[in-house]
C-alpha cells in the first residue's frame, strides 16, 4: 500500500513532478553527454597516442634513454626487428634512430628529437605521411631531406625548401652537425608534439652518428589494444636485456590524463546531482507541508514512523527514477548520433584542441561502462534528497499536524 | 512498562474501557498557566455512547487528544483496557492507537489518494491482516456503513457524508476497544448527519461499540446515552452521575 500511496502521491502535483523529473532528464542528458564527451576525446587522445606517436610497445637498449647516448643502440637490432615482425598480434613494426639534439636556422634554434626513420616503414607505423600539410615524402634520391612540424616551423619561420642544420652529438661524443633541406610540413592533433620532433631518413642520421646499419628503438602496433599487456609479457621473456615498454609508460601522461578524466567526469555528474538534489529536496519538502494534516492522521491512525519514512523515501526514489530513463534516453540518442557524425568542436579552437593533444572533431561514446556509477549517483542523490523532508515529516507531532500546523 | 505485543487489551462487557484519573493539561505553565483540562476524572465502559459537550476552548478536543494517546496529560494517568498510556513511549502509543482506538475526525481526513477501500483497508494493512480476512472484512464495514458500491471510488468524487461514512468504516477497520470521534458531524448536512448517526447507534447497539464524541451538534446529544458537559477545562456535569443518583434517590424512596 504503502508504494502506491507513494506512486500516487507523485502525481498529485503534476506539474511540479514532471518539472523536476524534466530538471532530473535534463541534469543526466547533460552528466552523460559529459561523460559521453569525455570517453570520446580520451579514446581520440588514446589512438593518437598509439598510432601516431609512441605505438603499442616500444623496444629500446636498457639504457639508452637515460641520457639518449647514441652509443646504445640495440644490440642485433635487425635480428630482433624480425622476430619481433613475426609475433602473433603484431601488425608491424618499424625501427627509428633517436637523438636529441638542436635545430638552427639562420634567426634562431631550437631543441629537438631527431628520429631517424626508414620511409616506407615509418609511414605505417605512425601515420606520418597522412601528416603531411605542406611538401612531399622523402625522395629517395635526395639526401639530408627533412620533415618538420608545423609548430615548429612558424615558430622558426621555415617553409617547404627551407634550409636548417641539425647539431647532435655521435657515438664517440663528438659534436656533428648536418644542413638539411626542409622537405615537408606535417601536422599531427598534437601541437606539442609537432614542436619537439623532426624526421630524417634513418640513412643521413646514421652516417652522422657513426651508427651504421643499427637504431636505437623499435616500435610496435598491434593487431588489438587489449593485446598490449600480453605481447609485452611474450617480449620480456625473449628479449630480457631490452627495454619493453607499454604506451603506457611512454606516455604515462596520456595514461595519468585518462585516469583523471574519468574521476573528473564523476566529481562533474555529481556535481549535476548535487544541484538537482536541492530541486528534489524543495519539491518534497513543498509535497509534505502541503500534506502535513494527511502524515498526522496516519500517524494518529498508527502508520509507525518507518512506514512514513518508507513513503517519503519513495516518493523521493520514484520522482527522482522517473526522470531518470528519459534522460539516459536522450543522452544515448544524442551520443549515438555524434559518435556517427562526429562533433566539431573546432569553434572552440583549433589550435587550443592541438595544443591540449586533442583532435577537433570528437567522437562521443555511450559510457557504458560508466552507467552503473552513474545510476549508483543518481540512487543516492535521491536518499540524500529524502532525508531533511523525511526528516521533517517524522519530527511532526499528530496533534498539531491534525490541525495543519507544521 | 508492557509489550508491544501486550497493548492490545480485551475488555469484558460492561469492563472499564476508559479510566482516567486527575487528568489535566496546562499551557503557558512558566508565564500564567492555563488549564485546558484541570483535574479530570473520567470512567467508560464497553458499549457507552457518549457525548463530551461544552463551549468552544472549554477542553473537548484536548481531552480526547489525551484520551486517544495523542497528547499526554501533565498530570493524572489514563488507563485503557488495563494499560496506562501515559507511561507509553511514542512508539509504542502509536503501536497501541493501531490497536485499540478509531478516530473518526471532523473533516473526514480520508487519504486522498487511495479509493475508499483502500482507506479502510490501509489501516488493516499495518495491522498485518492476511489479504483473505482483510478482504472480507471491507465487505462486511461497507455493508454496514451501505456504500457497498462506493469501494473503488476515491474521496474526492464521494460527498462529505460519504466520505464521514468511510472514516467510520477506516475506524472499525481495527477492531478497536473504542472510537473518538472529533466533531463528527460538524461539516455534515442534516441528512447525512442524520444517516451517520444512525449507522453508528447501530454498531453502537448491535456490536456494543464503545463511542466517545465531542461535539456541539444537538442531533448527536439527542442521540447520546451518557453527556459530560466541560466548561473550563472541568466537568460540569455528567448525566451518568445524575442517572446513578436518581437511580439511587429511587432507591432509597422506594425502600
């Protein structure tokens, strides 16, 4: 009995009801277009990270990143390249030679990561000619070609045909130096990134750095991302001098930036809740003075004071659910729309989205794995709501309540 | 201090149903106190129909308030069915009013969004009467109170003395020891009142259901076997007393 008086007494007040359910619909559209938003953006910053940056795994000298000394190169590195392309789950592989060195042009310089790179094998491995903005892939009949990013090429004013010198150090700790002839201008999502690093054909790099035919990293994509923690696991146990490591710990910032996301994305939805809860509070605290003569005859008639918590509770939970398919209804409608079409957020900025590492158009996603959490928020949100009316509906004495005093 | 379990108590025909001793209540008692029920003695018993009469803020309401264990008295006790209610916790008086005692309210106080057997039925509800006898029992009240075909019909689409009918079945519902009823006929036309009055001198008569009213309506006096008038917070005057000394004056002329 107890439920229906409760269903019916939402109902009394229509317009009140379906104004905070509407409030509720709203308040959880918006939570889970947050979290919709959120999920996409991170999985964009996730594929950029893999695909076009650090891959899946990478494989380096123990102690080659320390200092990044030329001199440590991978042992054998050909050798392992191959094993490495034969693994089950791996789609490729491509080695790189890496140092760090400086950039100058005749106005200025700049510090920067030289990767030396095997053309044909880099572009699949990290989708650098799909970068390209401005210029041509590397001409295997020029030598000391040179691509930049875009960033970095307004910041030293360098366009396609530029000249610049690279200055790094060899194996020997000899400070070499090489001019090169900008070839093209590529732009990735991630602005920061474009600033830092510049590509070489593996060739120029190694015959400055007196390395020959070897490189100091290889990088991994797989077939699935979830294949990530067991193909480290299988390289660990056959390379154990090397250096394995996950995107992960490449980019520990993407993975830090992920985690902080979703416990931002939590804080947002209750947030939202928190504000919606003091709309619930004031609609169930108006519903109990309006019916302060109705709870002091019940509990004259003997409807003890868990029954007229019971009622308050659901009437709160009922109010507060009603609303709550309504809004994860829109919100997978809206979602589900632009995780098809996309959602350009370039009118916030292009160069802002870049800088942060971000793309411009987002691909929203349905979290659902998130829902649970959020039905948990919108659950206490409601008991939380209940409390101070239930609160105010026991405290009231039957003799007074019968004569409508609150 | 009894049970929970023990509240409910059995009174024999003609027993005390109601026993309340140098009961008073006082209001403003730190500034200048002021007696709304001074010094009270009041016995009923099993199949009294009572009327409690008296001017307006002469202490009708705030005496029955006590007696139906809404309110405690500041002084005196109140005995009902053997159990002194004003040594009751909260808790256990509103276990004790589901158990023994009906209020019948002036303004009906029927839940608005129940239908009318669900009204009568809600209080069985809390009693923890089975579906089988709860819904026999409704039949049963319904008949008694003649709106058999009213069942489904929620209060607002029922007429005052309808729905007065329906706070009479709602009090029955738990078998109680007694009803208070609060001015019951006060927002009732003459034939509604009329109606309901009638209904209950009939359980009053057929089931031997103890009535205690308060009221100021002439038609429920008329009807009444036993007036206690209050004036003041005191009774002034209690027509059982002046039948028992007539009774006893007879008495005594005779011998």
């Amino acid at each position: 009995m107890i439920f229906i008086m409760a269903w019916r007494n939402i109902w009394r007040n229509k317009m009140r009801s379906i104004v905070i359910m509407l409030s509720i619909a709203i308040g959880l559209f918006a939570g889970i277009a947050v979290l919709a938003l959120y999920k996409g953006m991170m999985k964009s910053r996730i594929r950029t990270t893999i695909d076009a940056e650090a891959g899946h795994i990478q494989v380096h000298d123990v102690n080659f990143k320390k200092d990044y000394e030329p001199k440590f190169t991978i042992v054998n590195g050909e050798r392992v390249l191959n094993d490495i392309r034969k693994l089950p789950g791996v789609k490729t592989a491509a080695p790189r030679s890496v140092t760090k060195g400086m950039l100058a042009t005749t106005t200025g310089s700049a510090g920067v990561q030289i990767n030396g790179i095997i053309p044909e094998q880099e572009y699949e491995a990290s989708q650098l000619k799909q970068k390209i903005i401005e210029g041509k892939v590397f001409d295997s009949a020029k030598k000391n070609e040179v691509m930049i990013g875009k960033k970095l090429a307004n910041k030293m004013k360098l366009k396609t045909g530029s000249k610049l010198v690279l200055t790094f150090t060899d194996t020997s700790g000899s400070i070499v130096s090489g001019a090169f002839r900008v070839a093209a201008i590529y732009q990735s999502a991630n602005a920061p990134l474009d600033e830092r690093n510049v590509y070489v054909t593996m060739h120029d790099m190694n015959a400055l750095l007196t390395t020959g035919n070897t490189f100091h990293e290889i990088v991994l994509l797989l077939k699935n991302d979830e294949d990530v923690p067991a193909v480290k696991q299988q390289l660990l146990q056959r390379f154990p001098a090397y250096k394995i490591e996950s995107w992960k710990e490449i980019s520990p910032e993407t993975d830090l930036l992920v985690k902080t996301t979703d416990q931002l994305s939590y804080i947002l939805m209750t947030i939202i809740m928190f504000a919606l809860a003091f709309g619930i509070i004031n609609t169930m605290l108006m519903a109990i003075l309006e019916r302060t003569r109705e709870i002091g005859m019940m509990v004259a008639l003997g409807t003890n004071k868990v029954k007229i918590f019971l009622l308050v509770l659901l009437e709160t939970i009922f109010l507060t659910l009603a609303g709550t398919p309504v809004g994860i209804l829109i919100g997978w409608l809206a979602t589900n729309y632009y995780s098809k079409h996309g959602l350009d957020l370039s009118g916030m900025g292009k160069e802002m989205m870049s800088s942060f590492g971000y793309s411009t158009v987002i691909y929203p996603e349905f979290p659902a794995d998130k829902f649970l959490g959020v039905m948990l928020i919108v659950f206490i949100t409601a008991i939380l709501s209940c409390l101070f009316p239930a609160i105010k509906a026991l405290r009231l004495k039957p003799v007074e309540a019968l004569q409508g005093l609150p | 201090m009894p049970g929970l379990s023990s509240l409910r108590g059995e009174t024999e025909r003609g027993a005390a149903v109601i026993d309340a001793h140098n009961i008073s209540k006082v209001y403003n008692s730190k500034t200048i106190p002021v007696y709304a029920v001074n010094n009270v003695h009041l016995h009923l018993e099993r199949g009294e129909f009572t009327a409690l009469v008296g001017p307006s803020g002469s202490g009708k309401t705030t005496l029955l308030n006590m007696i139906g264990g809404l309110d405690k008295p500041d002084e005196g006790n109140i005995i009902i069915n053997g159990v002194d209610i004003t040594k009751l916790s909260a808790n256990e008086l509103i276990d004790f009013r589901l158990r023994n005692i009906g209020f019948v309210f002036q303004s009906f106080n029927l839940i608005p969004v129940l239908t009318a057997k669900e009204n009568v039925e809600f209080i069985m509800q809390l009693q923890k009467m089975n579906r089988e006898e709860r819904n026999k029992r409704v039949i049963k009240l319904f008949k008694e109170i003649g709106l058999e075909d009213k069942l489904n019909v929620r209060p607002s689409k029922l007429s005052g003395g309808q729905q007065q009918r329906v706070a009479v079945a709602r009090a029955l519902a738990s078998k109680p020891q007694f009803i208070l009823a609060d001015e019951p006929t006060a927002n009732l036309d003459s034939a509604s009142a009329s109606n309901l009055l009638d209904i209950m001198a009939l359980l009053n008569k057929e089931e031997n259901i103890t009535f205690l009213f308060s009221t100021h309506d002439q038609r429920v006096i008329d009807r009444a076997r036993r007036v206690i008038t209050l004036v003041d917070g005191r009774i002034a005057k209690d027509t059982a007393e002046v039948n028992t000394n007539i009774l006893h004056t007879s008495l005594s002329e005779t011998n």
